[in-house]
C-alpha cells in the first residue's frame, strides 16, 4: 500500500499547521479539541518547518514545568521533520517512523504539505491489506 492510499482513506480534511510564533499553550487546545497528536509547524502553510507533538509538550512539562505553556512553539518543534512523499510504501514509512521513534510524517510533494500521516494510520492501512491478502490466500486454498 502506498501513502496515496492511505491519504485518499483518510479524506480530505487538509493538514493542521500552526505558525513558528504559536503559544504552546494554544497548540495543546488545537490538539485537544481537534484530537490529534501533532501539528507542522510552517509560516506559510506550505512548508514543513517544524512539528510539535503532545509528547513534546509534556516532554517540556517535565523538564520546564508549566512555565513552557507560555512559551512559543519555536522552542518547543523538532526542525526540518522528516517527510514522506504520496508514493511511498506504507512498509518504508513504518519503518522510518520507527527507527525515527517518531509518530507523525508530514507528506509532501514538490516541497509543499499534501498532507500528514500517523503511525495509526499507517498500522491500521497495513493490517488492512494483511487481512486482504489473507482473505485471498484462504480462498484460493478452498478453491473458491
């Protein structure tokens, strides 16, 4: 399965993305209310810059205290993500995902944000083609 794929499954609801000045505390009410995980940090709304994730902010709370909640997400964001583009395999994003220890990709194309996958989404693509091809197998072994 290709990362194509899995977008089209998704639908289309666009990519969340937040500006380099955003308060930390702003970015975990977007995550909240839209129950996400992570959104790209970019100026323009094109560019992947950045990503934040509730795991950095709580990876700051830990550290900072609440005080990183007044920061902004600048301090905060991994620069320069690591990004996937539409033809990818979904096998070869999980794989960079894991060695990565990472869980959200943003997807590019020509440099700007088709969109973003997660680990879910990607585990969940591939137990989907897994359960497809074994439905296969079993059919063909009882000769239907």
């Amino acid at each position: 399965m290709l990362v194509h794929q899995i977008l089209k499954a998704k639908g289309d609801s666009g990519v969340v993305t937040v500006t380099p000045g955003t308060g930390v505390a702003e970015v975990a009410q977007i995550l909240a209310e839209r129950r996400i995980g992570g959104v790209v940090v970019s100026s323009d709304g094109k560019q992947a810059e950045g990503i934040i994730s509730e795991r950095d902010i709580v990876r700051a709370l830990g550290v900072r205290g609440a005080g990183c909640m007044g920061e902004t997400v600048d301090d905060l964001m991994t620069r320069n993500p690591v990004c996937g583009s539409r033809n990818d395999s979904a096998d070869a994003i999980l794989q960079r995902m894991t060695d990565g220890r990472f869980r959200h990709m943003p997807i590019t194309e020509n440099g700007e944000l088709v969109g973003i996958v997660t680990i879910g989404d990607v585990v969940a693509a591939r137990l989907e083609e897994l359960s497809m091809e074994r439905n296969a197998l079993e059919g063909m072994i009882m000769g239907h």
